[in-house]
C-alpha cells in the first residue's frame, strides 16, 4: 500500500449535511476535534459509481482508503427553495481546493486513481447533501499525486 495526496478545486458547492436538533445555526459537516468529516462510507459509494462508470468491476476499489477529515474550515452557503426562503448550510465554495490523503492498495495504479476520481468530480461530485440529484461537491483535480 501507498499513501498519497491529491489536491482537488471545488466546482460546485459541497454543502454539509448534519444538524443538531436544537441547533439554530447552519447545517453543518459532521466534526471530529474541530475538523470537517466525509464519512468513509460516501467515499466508497461514490468510488464504487466511478468504477461502474468506467467498466470495472465495483469491489476493485474496496480497498483504497480516503482520510475522512478534512484540514480546512468550510465557509457557508445559502441554499433557496424560493426567492426568500433558504437554508444556509456550511459549504466548501466553488473555487476552494481541498488535499485528500489517499491509502492505495498495490493492486490499483495512481493513474486509475485519478481516472477515478475525475469521474467522481465531473459526473457524481463529493458533497454530504445533495450531491446525487443536486450536484453539489462537484470536483477537479488540481495536482499530480504528492507521495505523503
């Protein structure tokens, strides 16, 4: 196993999704120690759709590890249903870049690597709401791999 980075530019707004039920503020990222969190299981069903996208075989991907913390502090969004009604949820705009710290198994290659997660960014997106029918957390991906 390898681990690498990959850094990524947000597209679309990747929106959180979890609230307190006394919470009168925005909708936010689930948290750990103060860091953004994107459940390790969103990150397998999405790698596990970009496999299918491109003609793999789903369980190839089992075994690649994506760190679900996230090392930057979100900002917010508003999110309308009408002209003046919203939910403002906390987001990674468009145009912020995020590092994703990869575990890679030896049996996957950087360059499907990144033929994966091209297909995440442009076709699934990476969001904790609204990324399947909205397009929320749509990605590109900015670097060559970083060994970490």
């Amino acid at each position: 196993m390898k681990e690498i980075t990959v850094d990524i530019r947000f597209i679309s707004p990747c929106l959180g999704a979890t609230r307190d039920p006394d919470d009168e503020g925005p909708v936010r990222f689930d948290k750990v120690g103060g860091d953004v969190m994107f459940p390790p299981s969103a990150w397998r069903k999405v790698l596990e759709k970009a496999a299918a996208g491109i003609g793999m075989p789903t369980a190839f991907v089992a075994d690649i590890r994506i760190d679900p913390r996230v090392y930057r502090k979100p900002g917010t969004y508003r999110r309308y249903y009408t002209q003046d009604e919203y939910t403002i949820h906390e987001a990674y705009l468009p145009g912020e870049c995020i590092s994703l710290c990869v575990l890679l198994p030896d049996n996957v290659s950087e360059d499907l690597l990144l033929r994966l997660l091209d297909n995440v960014g442009r076709f699934w997106g990476m969001s904790p709401y609204g990324w399947k029918r909205h397009g929320f957390g749509r990605f590109e991906i900015l670097s060559p791999i970083q060994e970490s």
